[in-house]
C-alpha cells in the first residue's frame, strides 16, 4: 500500500518552512559590471554549525514519475542549497518535523532557473532531478563529525502529478 503526495509548483511563500527558494524573480537588487549584470543579492542564509561552507558538484541519476518515496533524511549541522546548473525542473521533497521525525511530505516542482536552500535539520527527500543530465552545485556544510539522520517509512508514498 503507497500513500500518494501530489506535486505542487515551487513558491516562495509555499516553501518558507522548509527554506527558501533561490531565483532571480524580480528587479536585482543593483546593478553591476558596469551596468550589464543584475545582482539578486544574498538570498539564501547559510546556517553551517562546527564546519564550513563548501561547494561541491552532484550528478544524479534521473527520476521518472511516479515516483516512490520510501526515505527522507536531514541534516543537523547544515544547510544545503541545490542550484541545478541546466534549466530543467527538479522535484523538492520535503516534510516538517513531527517530534523527532518526519511529517506528512510535500512535493514541489521547480521551475527552470529556480534552485532551493533546505535550512538547516529539515527532513528532506534525496535530490531527485527529472532530466538529464542531472547535475548540480551544491553549497552545505564540510566538516568532521555526523550530519546525517535518515527515516526509513513503514508505508512508502507514491509522489506525482496531480
């Protein structure tokens, strides 16, 4: 038995639980390179504990909808931020805490250009890009010590269109 989790586009407001949504919506906040470069600037708020931020590159394979959720995991010690470097949609899972452990998920689909910031200890699903190539910049947290929690589910979740 699967419960099903409808997949919901991808929103400033909608997501502010979980962290915050990186795009270049709007003015920039100045101008820059004589004019020619728009600088939306500082949008994500780093939250690093006994470490330091890196950036490093991720290729994952591609996910085809529907698709099942069995697992979710975070990380205590850091944040991450997931910038897609193609303009291809990505899927966000992600659910509050419930005492411990994961909620109730929810799932959100980026837009091309968009990438998100998942704040720090907040239950996420691994990174799951629809195409190809699936390659990304990530900026979290490099350090010694654990930064890793991961829920298994009694009764996995099937996540797709609704």
């Amino acid at each position: 038995m699967s419960r099903v989790i409808l997949i919901e586009p991808l929103t400033a407001a909608a997501f502010a639980p979980f962290g915050e949504v990186l795009e270049t919506a709007g003015d920039p906040d100045r101008l820059i390179n004589q004019g020619l470069c728009g600088r939306w600037h500082d949008r994500a708020t780093l939250d690093i504990l006994d470490g330091r931020a890196g950036i490093s590159l991720f290729r994952s394979e591609t996910r085809a909808l529907p698709y099942r959720l069995d697992m979710v995991e975070r990380h205590p010690q850091g944040s991450q931020a997931f910038l897609p470097m193609s303009h291809d949609p990505f899927l966000v899972i992600v659910a509050p805490d419930a005492g411990g452990t994961p909620g109730t998920p929810r799932a959100f689909r980026t837009a091309p250009g968009q990438g998100i910031n998942i704040a720090r200890n907040c239950w996420h699903g691994v990174l799951t890009p629809l195409h190809a190539p699936g390659l990304f910049a990530v900026i979290d947290r490099i350090g010694e010590g654990p930064n890793l929690q991961e829920h298994w589910f009694d009764t996995p979740y099937t996540v797709q269109d609704g």
